[in-house]
C-alpha cells in the first residue's frame, strides 16, 4: 500500500495524503509531478512531494487522486528542490511556493508539452480502412499523407480550419504522433559581432571571473556606466563556448526590449525573455526552451529565478541591489539570494553586480564570501558627472524648481543636450489642501493624504488605489478655496512646458507609461537625441543609458533624509547615486544639481563629496553598531484586520510562545501607516543573530498562528529578509 504525499495550493502549511488513481496502483510516481486531487468541492492541481508508506491519517478517510498529469516531474529535480527549500526558508505554504516556481500553464493543470512540439505522420499501411463518409477525416489524412516528414498540429488548422479529425485518426491508428526533432543552430561560432575591447580593469574582471571553476559568487561593483554589461556579455561568451546556458536576471524596470536587443546583437545563439507583461504561453514556451537547453541566454525578472536550464553555466543578477528582486507580497523571496542558493546547487558561478551594491552584498564581499571586483572608471571617454549640492531654503520655488537651477536648464538645453529632471512623485500634488482652514482632503481608507491628479482630473489614493472626483468645498468649513499643495510630476511637467516652450518634454511616470509599449515609444523619442526634458519618478532612475543627458537634477532629496525605516539612507543613497549616474553616460561632460534644505546632511555631503562606497562603508559601521542586517537577521509578521487592536492581539501570542534562547522580539506595534485600504494593520518583528535560530523560531510560531484562535479573523504574512518595514 502506498500513499501520496502531496502539496496544494492552499494556505495551510503541511502536506496533504491521498489514494493513487484506482487504476493506476502499481505504477511509479516520481517527486515533482502534478496531480489533480478532489480537495472540499473542488479540484485542484497538486504537487506530488513523497510517497509514503504510512498515511497521516487512518486510509478510510482519504480520498484517491482522481487523474496524473506528468508522467515525469515538469522540472528537473534540482529546481523542484529549490522550490521546497524556498518554500520553507521563507515560511510560505509549500502548495503556493512549489506551483509559483511553475509557468502559469502548469499551474493551471495544462499539459508539458511545446507547442509544435509534435508533428503528425500518417501510418503507411493501416489497419483500419479510412471510414469513407467521414468526409473532414478524409481530407485531413490525405493531407498529413502528403506531408512525408510530419505536419504539425498548427499547420493542419491553418489548413482546415479546424481540428478536430486528429483525436479520431489517432484513435483508429491511421496516423501517429511522432517528437518534431529539435532543431538546435549548431552554429559553432557564439558570437554575432565581436565584443568591445576591454579596458584594464573590465579585463581583469573577465580574466578573473573566467578563471575560476565551478561555484563562486563575484560582486562587481562598478560605478554607472563603467560596463558591466559588457563584462558580463564577455563571461557569457566563454559560457556559450562550453555549451552551457546563462540566466541573467534584471529588475522588474529594467527588462526593456534595449537590454534583449544589447544580448542579441552579440550572440548567434537563442535568446529569450521572460517577463510578467509576456502572455502566460509566450513565457511557458520560453521556459521550456530554457528546460531542454534551445534557449542559450535566458533574460527574466524576479521569477525567473526558478527557471530551469538543461545546461546551467551562469547566473547574473543585474542591479542585484534593486527591491524588485525581493517579491513583496504573498510568497515573499528574494531571487538575489536564491541566485546564491541555485549556484552553490548546481554548481555554477553567480556574478551579482551593482554601481550601489546592498549593504548586505557588500559585508559578505568583505568576510570573503564573494569575490569583490571594482570596476572604477567610465568605459570609453566617458568620465563621472559632477555633483553639488543647491540650497533652497528660502529660495522661490516654480513647481519645485529654483531660479538657478532654471538657469541651468536653460543652458545645457541650448547647448543642444538633454535634461533629467527626477521627481518621485506622480500626479499633479501629493495633496489638497483648504487655505482658509487648513483641512486636508485624506483617504477614509488609509491613514493617508489623496494624491490630486489632473489629467484626468481626480483625487487618488496611491495606498489603496482608491479614486474619487475632485471636491469644491472644503469639508470642514466649506470654503471653496482649495489650493494643491507641493508638486507632483504633472504639475513640474506644466511648469517645465510654460518655461520651455520650445523644447520636448518627455514625463515618464506610472501614468505616462501605465497604456502597453507607451514606455518604449517614449525612450525611443528620448534616443532620437533631439535636446528635451525627461521628467520622471524613479522609472528613470535604473539602467537606463541615455547618451545626450548632461544635466541631471534631483528636485527633492529630503523625502528620503530622515525615514524611520533601518534601510531608508541605503536607499536613499542608491537612488541619488543611480539618477545622478544618468548624467554625462558618453563624449558631453555630465552635471548633476541635487536641490535640498539640508545641504549640511551627512549623508548628501558623504555621497557628494566622496562617493557610495564610502557611504557604504560608514553605513555598514552604524548596523554593525546597531545590531541591525547584515549583522542580524530579521523576519517581519504582519497581521491586518477590519477591527482596530484585533491584528495586535493576534500577534500577543509572541509573548507567550517559548522562545528560542538569542531570537529577540518586538512589538507588536501599530505599522507605520496603521490604517491602510480599510484594515488595521500590525507588525511584530523577529530578529537573532543566527539564521538557523530564527528559521526553528517561526516555523514552530507559524504552525501557532494558523491554529490561533483568531486565525480565521485576521490576515497575517510572514517576511523572512524584509525588505522595508511597511
Ligand atoms: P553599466 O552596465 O556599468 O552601467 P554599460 O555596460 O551600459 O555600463 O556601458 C556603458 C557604455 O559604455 C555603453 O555604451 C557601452 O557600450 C560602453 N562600453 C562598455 N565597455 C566598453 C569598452 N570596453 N570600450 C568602449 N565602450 C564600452
Ligand atoms: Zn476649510
Ligand atoms: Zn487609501
């Protein structure tokens, strides 16, 4: 008697037994295939994890599983064990962990299999006659007949029209379905044009890396527009050369049709792409070409972690910095650190480069866990921008913008070259406010002010999504005098276009972009190299390189000065790094003008005056001091409930759970923004200087939480790493 042991997509943390198929008992079942299992009143796609001799509960109650999908597991074992360490690493309920480490396809229950994939051939001698009155069976025999080598599905539709004679023709044996033979370019020669000569130091990176087996982490910490891109083009290359495949992974922004166009000019070999914009086909038959080795470089964001590779040679994780790596709700991982995991595991080297490496990256460079590269030059004639810090206290501002800093504008566009302006705040104003009283139109779901837009005109919520038309009097003492306050993108786009009249402004914003390819129509506007302003949040920030922009200005860096979050100076010293480096990327010389009321801040004056690594340095010395990561590890529980004090009491339960010797927790407490989208939110935060402690912690204190008696009352996730404390 044997018993599966299976995963389900549900919210519990534990696995579920069933019966095998009633007439499939002696068959064999291999870990990682799919299942349809009966579970309550529906049918859902299971994930087979053991089988077992012995059930959970007594055999009576279990039901069988009612059809197997795979006869092989659809991913190749490493991957499916990477998906259960994940799962259990981040605390997440292994059913949803192990199915989002598939396409969408699979999860749905769809076969494995590639489109053309096969091709049909019809079989010579049959032993059934062809039924004479079945007239569209007729005509689709004969027309499988004349194709010798085999027709594929998709072919025949285009043909017919229609289907539906292949299930009966394979049925009487009149035509069989046989593997389309792979096509693989056997071209020997990788690469498509020759790669650039290198300089010093990007050669000594490429040497370095190259001469290394098996698995290693490299952190190349290179200064914007230095050519990492081009070092990891050259390593890929000596990967393609063994036959081996290379998963590169970019933030979620950063996946633009340029960064495939780039991979593409340079390599002869397959390249694909996948990213959550793709349709659910295009993304699972690039995974399967990834999985049987077709596709030699494999493009993708955050989930293509899980990716397999028949032949995995590299892994690279572009802007390894960048939070889009860490998935930010529901199965909260970080496919940085994954990347780690999945090299060690198969053996691989991992490159995770940056121009502003995490904190955490940089620690481990320095206790010699990683390889630390430095690429400190600008390729080409390229050399870094300068960067000075303007003063606006008391200065007159036109929607945010100060007299010199207009002046500068001026200039450099008449010198014929483009102007960045950043701005990380979409709409018109982040508020409206009454001038006779004060009041402040706020979100009656979120503890949160209501962003005023006008194009279209509206109050919006950027917390909760919620919208709502644009008031005329105040609420509290009916005043008509309602005035925006601050500037938003639209506003400092309004102003820029009364200011200059004559030149383009091109504003690059989750509005601007949010219709499909309007993004990309934008860029290429930019890249036309006619003078203009780019205006934008931090879409413009990462990655991009725009040749013609010499003066890149950064509206407000105060924002960002004094958040209450341990990681807001990181990331705030990130961000101004990563704008600043769009300035002077080729042959014009590059400015850049950061506008702030507190020019003596340390921080600006560290990141002006000597750069980010040496922020990062001292940056690393108040953790170390502070006991906060890399020197710790911290996971964060976040309840939610539609009562105030529900989600708090829910997470008391800390207090009265053992706790392990060295885990340390605090709270709960109210999140910083308590109310948001009409629930009260709570935080409890873990934390211990060991990660095998506060890994046996929560997975004793999860198990609590799902049996507490208010675990039907209140939301709650877990996040193991967080990446901010909101
Ligand atoms: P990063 O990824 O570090 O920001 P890129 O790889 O985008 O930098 O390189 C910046 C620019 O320098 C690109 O236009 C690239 O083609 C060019 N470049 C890179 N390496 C070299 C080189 N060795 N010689 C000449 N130009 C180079
Ligand atoms: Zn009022
Ligand atoms: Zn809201």
């Amino acid at each position: 008697m044997i018993f599966l042991r299976v995963a389900i997509p549900s919210p519990l943390r534990k696995l579920f037994d069933y019966l095998p198929p009633v007439k499939f008992q002696a068959r064999e079942y291999q870990p990682g295939i799919r299942l349809l299992v009966p579970f309550g009143h529906r049918t859902l796609v299971a994930i087979l994890v053991e089988v077992v001799s012995q059930a959970q509960v007594d055999s009576h109650k279990l039901k069988a599983v009612l059809e197997v999908i795979d006869d092989t597991p659809p991913q190749p074992t490493f991957i499916f064990d990477l998906a259960l360490w994940s799962a259990q690493y981040y605390q997440h309920p292994i059913g949803d962990a192990l199915l989002q480490a598939l396409p969408i396809h699979l999860r749905k229950g769809e076969k494995c299999e590639r489109v053309h994939e096969y091709l049909l051939h019809a079989i010579e001698n049959p032993e059934q006659p062809l039924n004479s009155r079945a007239k569209k069976q007729q005509e689709a025999y004969l027309l499988i007949k004349q194709h010798g080598e085999g027709i594929s599905a998709d072919a025949l539709k285009a043909e017919l029209g229609s289907i539906a004679a292949i299930k009966p023709l394979l049925e009487k044996g009149l035509i069989e379905k046989k593997h389309r033979p792979h096509i693989i370019k056997s071209s020997s020669e990788p690469l498509r044009e020759p790669g650039k000569t290198l300089n010093p130091e990007q050669l000594v990176a490429v040497e370095y890396i190259n001469a290394q087996q098996g698995y290693q982490t490299f952190l190349l910490d290179g200064i914007t527009g230095s050519g990492k891109t081009e070092v990891y083009l050259q390593v890929i290359e000596k990967v393609l050369r063994e036959g081996k495949q290379a998963l590169v992974l970019v933030p979620e922004i950063g996946l633009t049709p340029q960064t495939v166009f780039r991979f593409k000019a340079r390599f002869n070999v397959n390249v694909v792409y996948m990213h959550s914009n793709m349709s659910d086909k295009a993304r699972f038959q690039a995974w399967l070409q990834a999985r049987d080795g077709d596709a030699k470089i494999i493009i993708g964001t955050r989930s293509a972690i899980f990716t397999p590779m028949a032949h995995p040679g590299i892994i690279i994780i572009d802007e390894e910095h960048d939070q889009s790596f860490k998935q930010q709700d529901g199965y909260r991982y970080s496919a940085r650190d994954l990347s780690i995991v999945r090299g060690h595991g198969e053996n691989i080297p991992v490159i995770l480069g940056s121009a502003t490496p995490s904190l955490e990256s940089l620690q481990n460079a320095n206790l010699k866990r990683y390889h630390y590269l430095a690429l400190n030059r600008r390729a080409g004639n390229a050399v870094p921008p300068s960067v000075e810090l303007l003063d606006i206290k008391a200065c007159n501002l036109n929607a945010g913008m100060s007299e010199p800093l207009i002046e500068q504008i001026k200039i450099h566009l008449n010198d014929g070259n483009q102007v960045l302006i950043f701005l990380n705040r979409r709409g018109f104003a982040p508020s409206l406010s009454c001038h006779n009283c004060g009041w402040i139109a706020p979100c009656k779901r979120c503890d949160a002010r209501l962003t005023l837009h006008q194009k279209p005109p509206h109050l919006h919520c950027h917390h909760c999504g919620s919208q709502k038309p644009i008031p005329r009097q105040c609420h509290e003492c009916n005043s008509t005098e309602l005035t925006a306050q601050g500037t938003g993108t639209e506003r400092a786009e309004q102003a820029l276009s009364e200011l200059f009249p004559d030149f383009p402004i091109w504003r690059i914003d989750r509005d601007s972009t949010s219709r499909k390819n309007s993004m990309q129509e934008i860029i290429d506007k930019i890249n036309q190299q006619q003078p203009g302003i780019l205006l934008g949040t931090q879409m413009l920030a990462k990655g991009h390189h725009f040749a013609k922009v010499s003066l890149v200005a950064i509206l407000e860096a105060d924002s960002g000065l004094f958040s209450t979050d341990f990681r807001g100076m990181e990331r705030t010293a990130q961000l101004i790094t990563q704008v600043s480096g769009r300035a002077g990327r080729e042959e014009i010389l590059g400015q850049v003008i950061i506008q702030t009321h507190h020019p003596e801040h340390p921080l600006l004056q560290k990141l002006v005056h000597s750069g980010y690594r040496d922020f990062a340095v001292d940056e690393i010395n108040n953790r170390a001091n502070s006991d906060l990561p890399p020197f710790s590890h911290i996971a964060i529980i976040r309840a939610e409930a539609s009562n105030a004090g529900r989600a708090e009491a829910f997470l008391q339960l800390a207090q009265q759970t053992p706790t392990i010797e060295n885990v340390i927790s605090f709270g709960p407490f109210p999140a910083p923004m308590e109310k948001k989208a009409g629930v009260y939110r709570s935080h409890l935060i873990l934390q211990s200087a060991r990660r095998p402690l506060l890994q046996q912690f929560l997975s004793q204190f999860c198990l609590q939480l799902e049996h507490h008696p208010l675990a039907n009352k209140v939301r709650w996730s877990i996040d193991v790493d967080p990446y901010d404390m909101f």
